[in-house]
C-alpha cells in the first residue's frame, strides 16, 4: 500500500490549501470551460464532510439556493479547483453534519468557532 500511495503523490500535484473541517463556511473557486472559453465560478456553503486521504481526499459543500438545498463534492487534488478561501469557523461535535439536511432556516445555522488568542 504504501508504494501505490508514493506513486499517487509523485503523480497528483496536491496544491497546500488552508485547514478547513466540517461546519466550515468555505468559497471554492472553480474553473469552467465551456466551448473555447475558460471562466472562474465560485461556490459558497457549509463543508458538510471531509472523506478520504491524500489524493483521493474529496470534500462536500451545502448551500441553499432559491429554496432548494445543492451540495456539490470537490476533489482536493482537482486541477479545476482554483482557490479554497475559508471564511467561517464553524463549531460542530462531529465530523459528518449530514443533519443540516433536514433542516432550513434558523434551525440550518452553525455556531461560529472563537479563536484562541
């Protein structure tokens, strides 16, 4: 196991990206292309889950939009992921919030993490 994890790194460039964990809010920049043309879209939301490691690391972002809940899976080691900017902390006691599914509203919300000085 551990060559096929050598050669995995020696292949995937892995950009260093800032820590982030579940209950995070997190903009991710994307590259699109469409036809000849290149464009940067960002997708803003809630990290719901942080799975695998190295490589094949992926996480998953929740937001609501126009009423409907979207979640959309990144991979770290994506060449389209262009920035990863982490703009709240959140405090959560698990490391799947998969239950901000069934909630909306006030009751969607994560209490922001105080830093320590």
């Amino acid at each position: 196991m551990d060559r096929i994890k050598d050669i995995t790194a020696k292949l995937v460039e892995t950009k260093d990206w800032p820590d982030f964990a579940a209950g995070d809010t997190v903009t991710v920049t994307i590259k699109i292309k469409e036809g000849n043309k290149e464009r940067l879209q960002a997708f803003q939301g809630v990290v719901i889950q942080r799975r695998g490691v190295g490589a094949t690391e992926t996480f998953t972002l929740r937001k609501i939009a126009s009423g409907v809940g979207v979640e959309r899976i990144f991979p770290i080691s994506s060449p389209f992921v262009e920035k990863i900017e982490v703009n709240k902390r959140g405090k959560v006691r698990r490391s799947r919030v998969y239950y901000l599914r069934g909630r909306t509203g006030k009751a969607a919300r994560i209490k922001e993490r105080r830093l320590a000085k």
